[in-house]
C-alpha cells in the first residue's frame, strides 16, 4: 500500500476512524511505517488517517531541538484508541500540520490533558500533562476524530485560511 501523506481536502481527513480491535503483525507494521513517515516529513505527530490508515492509532516523538530549548523532556509514544477524558486550562498554540502544508495558525487548547489509550500491546495506560504534549495529543486525537486544526477557528477565519492554503496548492501543482 502507498503510505503517502493525505492532505486537504482529503475525506478521510474529515472522518472518525475506526477503533482498533487487533494487537498483531500488522498493528506493528502500521505503527512502523507512521513513525518512518513522521520522521521523513520532519513531523513529531502523526495520525494514522494522516497516511489512510482508517484507525485510531497515534504517534508522537517530541525528542526534538525545540522541545529541549524549551527545557522539556522529550517523549516517544504510541497510543492506540486514545481519548482525552480531561481537559483544564487555555492557552493558545500556534499549531502547523503535515496534512496542512505551509499553513500556521493561532488556535485556542486545553493546557492540561489527562489521556486513557492502549499501547501497542494492547495494555491501558493513562497520560496526564499540562506542556507541550498535551497540545501534539490533543491535535492528533483531533485528527483521527475527523476534526481539522483549521476548524478551531471562527467561519470567516478558516475560510480565509483555507483560501490561502488552496491557492498554495494550486500554485505548487502547477510547479
């Protein structure tokens, strides 16, 4: 299957994946090719429906420049069916996105998170933070929610949003 990156207008970048059901060779095989993906595009979360995977799995690696300048320890994860179950705080987070290319904007995130998912083994496990993570967690359970970061904006600011971006498109396709 070709693993390419799903950008918008995509469908499936607009649809609730499915949850999954199954611990095995290809659950592993799905988690390796996001993590190579990720990591090819310079990314530090990937969605699975990002790559038209149809199921809730999720990737993040924070081990990054900008995450230590920060003073903040990194963290690699795999989370699979992920829900946040506690949102507290606001802040605002000026987020881009693989499936967005070019595009970066300012929007409104819980500060702190508190996450229950299964890892890869299909144990559960819980994550409560109030960084940096709690703002990649939330972007990419959004994404296998069928919910774009562009739609934490108002209408008309996601309107021209979404303008800019397409005319972007439009001119690197004829590249």
């Amino acid at each position: 299957m070709n693993y390419k990156i799903r950008t918008w207008p995509d469908k499936i970048l607009k649809q609730k994946m499915k949850e999954v059901d199954f611990f095995d060779e290809r659950l592993k095989e799905y988690i390796d090719v996001m993590f190579e993906k990720m990591y090819e595009l310079e990314g530090i979360g990937l969605a699975a429906n990002q790559i038209g995977i149809p199921y809730q799995i999720i990737v993040i690696d924070t081990n990054t420049k900008k995450y230590e300048e920060q003073g903040e320890e990194g963290v690699k994860l795999v989370l699979i069916n992920p829900k946040i179950v506690e949102k507290e705080g606001e802040v605002e987070s000026t987020e881009g996105c693989l499936s967005f290319p070019g595009i970066n904007i300012t929007i409104p995130r819980a500060k702190r998170v508190k996450v229950i998912a299964k890892n890869e083994k299909g144990e559960d496990i819980e994550i409560d933070t109030d960084d940096f993570l709690a703002i990649v967690l939330q972007h990419e359970i959004d994404h296998i929610n069928g919910i774009p970061f562009i739609n934490h904006l108002s209408p008309v600011k996601r309107r021209l949003v979404l303008e800019k971006y397409m005319k972007q498109k439009k001119q690197l396709a004829k590249a």
